[in-house]
C-alpha cells in the first residue's frame, strides 16, 4: 500500500488461510440504519482524492479507507492479520494453489437493491487489470471466471498460496462501470456498508449507513471522514469534540492528548516502513557502493530519537515485525566519513544534485533531517514536496532519484510489497535481479508457510545488501477519540472499520 501515518499504516505472522469463512455476524441486507443524528465525524491523516480503487490512486490509504466502507471484497483482512470472508463465505486452492475458488454469499444485493454476481466480481477484476493501478501489479496474467452464479474462480500462471490476502486490496463494483467511467464514482453505487451522500475530493466524504449491507446496517446513522490538512486544527477539532476519531498524531501531542479528560489514546503497531527507494535505472545510482554509501551518511537512529521517540523504532527489516515474510537484517552504522570515502572511491559525482522526492507535510522534518545528512557527506540533494496526484505519477514514471514513502503492508504477507514490487516486471526502482525475481516467484508460490518466510527472508537480505532503497524505521500509529465512541478498534494500518462503532447515547 502506498502511503500511511503521520504515523500510519496492511501481531504475529498470521496463519494463510487455504480455505475460510466469514466470522461476521449480522442478518443479510437487514436492520435499519441508526437515527439520522447518530454521526460520526473521523479526520485522518492522508486525504481521499478519489473513490476508484482500481485506479492510479487505489493502493492509497485515502482511497482504501474508502474503498472498505462503500465497496465490498471477496475477502478482507481483520485488525489481527487474519482473513475473513465479505462476498465470499468460503473459498479453497485447488491442488497447487494455482487455482482458487470462492463461493459468494447468496442475497448480497448493492445499495441500489440489485444483486451481487458473479459477472459483477469477474467485471470489476477485469476492469482492475486494465487500469493497471497498483493493485493489478498483485496479479500479472491471472485470469478470474465466473463458473457459477454464486461462484468464481481466479487462475493464476503459477502457484500462488498468497492470493487470498493480495484480494484484500480488491473491491467489487457493478458490472457496468467502465475501466473509463468516471462519473460512477461522483454518485458510487456499492455493497459495503455505508452509502456516499457528498464528495469533496481532499475535504470530505460523508456517508450514510447502508440499510441493504449483508452484515445489517452500521450502528452510525452518518460517517464523515474529513481532511484537515493543519495538524494543529485537527487536534483543537478532537478536543472541542468537533472531530471524534484522530490518528496519526505526532510524539509531541502525545502526553497532552494522553492527559486530557474524555479522550482514549492508544498508540499499536503498524504494517508501515518508513521506505526510501533508489532509482538504480539513474546513472549516479546504478551500483550497489554508491546506494550502501548514502544509507551510511545518515545518523537515521538520532533522527528518529528526535522525531519520533515513541512511535519509530530504527528498522531491522524490509517489512514490518507483524508482517508473514519480515526476516532480521544486520543495521547499516551511521559513519558520515567512511560514506564520504565510499562514494570519493565510487567515482560519484558530487556536483549533480539527487532529487528527493516525498509527499504529505507531515514527513517533511524527516526528509529534511535525511537531505542535511546527506549533505554533511557533501551529497547536494533537493527535497521535492509534491501533492499526492503529482507523487504517485512521478512515482510509476521513476521521475526521481530518491522517493520517500510509509509503505504499509495492509495484506500482512510479503507477496503484496516484496513480491509486488521489486521484481524487474515491476519497474518500480530501476532494480532487477534475476536470482531475486526467481526466489520472490517461490516464495510467492509455496504453500507452506515456514518455506514462504525463509525464501522471502532470503530475498528481503538481496534487497537489503544492494541496497534498493534505505529503511530506516518501523511505525506505530497513535489513534485517539473521544468517550462517546464506542466499539473502535485502532488498525494497524491506518484504516479502521467504522461499521460496528457506536456512539455512546445516539
């Protein structure tokens, strides 16, 4: 997933789950939605841009935020890393886990009252692939059918034992929204539970409780998600009870929030990793001495210490602790000297300036502190803050040297951030390696999970000794809301599910 925090972010390594079924509760399509003046009022820490979750914008939190409350997926991931049926109630891998299949729920029906089928779930696949966002990258040349009315079945070109978490990213829409169709989603029509009543792109987005939800209306009669770009007037917002639920909030407010009366504060372990890529297809970059040099440069254990004392830890790893696939790596030392003599003896060029790109205004002391660091090993570095929109097409068309981002891993398993995205096919940082390409393909194709851990640990120590990118820290997300809500479960990514909150009284 691209992006999360201000500290944000896809607990333990959870169980792949070959066969499964819902564990929600809830009568189909039934219950009335809550009183109307029962709403809730949530400012998180990216903004929505767009509801397509299949486009460009679909693997950012804003839209999967979103995404999980207007659409449904064939399944979907728990709080706790495991799977859990939403369309699908059941599903099972076939001999090699080539081939899965997923037996719907019957009398799912969308907001409009037409039912959910199986052409709607093959159609909006389709229409996934051929937008090629980033979440098609979780499925190159796998092809899903329609073998029953209630029933569908994915094909992959080689065994993949990770395919129910990667359609965690995956949302169903009606079969007759185009790949083109933008103005489906001024007015989207969906199956998850709550409705869309008003959209402002990076403002707002206010829902209603969908009455038709197969899981029984939400107990919120209104969801509001607002954008409030300003840190500050998010955190007044919280405490005059003008906004209910925040999160991604900084280290510093945390002791002032943790004191304050009818506020809960809770701070959990994220999917996220702070991640800074190198474009290896730019000459400057193209060696692994070069790359190791420049991680060497920076003190990152002072800057999270400074930044982030209670919400960074320094990073050991590609992927996140909680995440199927994290293996321990050896810390690169902080020596601004020896990086400096690495790079004199690389024949870098110091006179050319490296083009740092980031995005959202939360990260910008952190990428500011990595520029200074990397200055003091005389590497002339421009920091490129972009609006989102900006990023992510300079981000697919590697229009940079060196990208910044909180890479969450929402899927818990490997398969959707090292198997999805460092692969030569990817072309996500100019990096290919064929030994690595060949060790994500088993990785991504074993059944067992023990072998999927060691073979994605022996990828992530290639990724880590050429230094792909810089990983300098896991995140936690600090989550607070006040004492009217109830029934909220801080995720660990940076997309909690209002659709069993309450509100205290309503």
């Amino acid at each position: 997933m691209i992006g999360l925090r201000k500290v944000t972010a896809f607990a333990v390594a959870a169980v792949l789950m070959l066969a499964g079924c819902s564990t929600t509760t809830g009568g189909a399509g039934g219950g009335d939605p809550a009183a109307a003046g029962d709403k809730l009022t949530a400012a998180g820490t990216y903004p929505i841009e767009s509801l397509d979750p299949h486009g460009a914008q679909g693997a950012t939190t804003g839209t999967q935020l979103a995404a999980q409350a207007i659409f449904s997926r064939l399944v979907r991931p728990t709080s706790d890393g495991r799977v859990e049926g939403d369309l699908a109630e059941k599903w099972e891998a076939g001999a090699t886990a080539a081939e899965w299949t997923f037996h719907l729920r019957s009398g799912v029906t969308f907001s409009d009252g037409k039912p959910v089928a199986a052409a709607d779930v093959v159609a909006s696949f389709e229409r996934m692939m051929s937008l090629d966002g980033p979440n098609a990258a979780n499925f190159p040349d796998y092809k899903m059918t329609a073998t029953a009315e209630t029933e569908v079945k994915l094909t992959a070109p080689a065994p993949d034992a990770s395919i129910p978490r990667k359609l965690g990213l995956f949302y169903v829409l009606p079969r007759a929204v185009t790949a083109q169709d933008t103005a489906f989603f001024e007015h989207p029509i969906g199956s998850g539970p709550f409705t869309v009543d008003r959209f402002a792109p990076g403002e707002v987005l206010s829902m209603s409780a969908n009455a038709k939800h197969w899981g029984g209306a939400p107990k919120l009669g209104h969801l509001d998600v607002r954008t409030i770009p300003d840190l500050s007037a998010r955190l007044t917002a919280l405490r005059t009870g003008e906004v209910d639920v925040v999160w991604g909030i900084p280290d510093d407010q945390l002791p002032t929030l943790s004191g304050a009366d009818g506020l809960t504060v809770k701070t959990v372990p994220s999917t996220a990793v702070f991640t800074m890529w190198f474009n290896s297809s730019v000459p400057a970059l193209k060696t692994a001495e070069v790359r190791r040099a420049l991680w060497q440069s920076v003190d990152f254990a002072t800057i999270i210490k400074q930044l982030y004392p209670q919400t960074g830890a320094l990073s050991d790893g590609l992927v996140a602790p909680a995440v199927l696939g994290y293996a321990k790596q050896q810390p690169v030392t902080h020596d601004t000297q020896a990086a400096k003599a690495a790079l004199e003896a690389a024949g870098f060029d110091f006179s050319k300036k490296l083009r740092l790109q980031f995005s959202d205004a939360e990260f910008r002391p952190f990428v500011q502190a990595v520029a200074s660091g990397l200055a003091a090993a005389g590497v002339q570095v421009d920091v490129l803050e972009k609006e989102k929109a900006v990023f992510t097409e300079d981000l697919l068309a590697l229009n940079w040297d060196i990208n910044f981002q909180q890479l969450a891993t929402p899927t818990y398993d490997a398969a959707s951030n090292l198997g999805r995205l460092y692969t030569c096919a990817a072309k996500r940082t100019g990096y290919c390696n064929k030994e690595l390409d060949k060790l994500l393909a088993e990785a991504g194709a074993s059944p067992d999970e023990a072998e999927r851990a060691d073979l994605y640990g022996q990828a992530g120590k290639i990724i880590w000794a050429d230094a792909v990118g810089m990983y300098p820290m896991t995140v936690q997300l600090a989550y607070s809301w006040r004492s009217r809500v109830t029934g909220f479960t801080p995720d660990p990514s940076g997309l909690p599910d209002f659709s069993h909150v309450r509100l205290a009284g309503a």
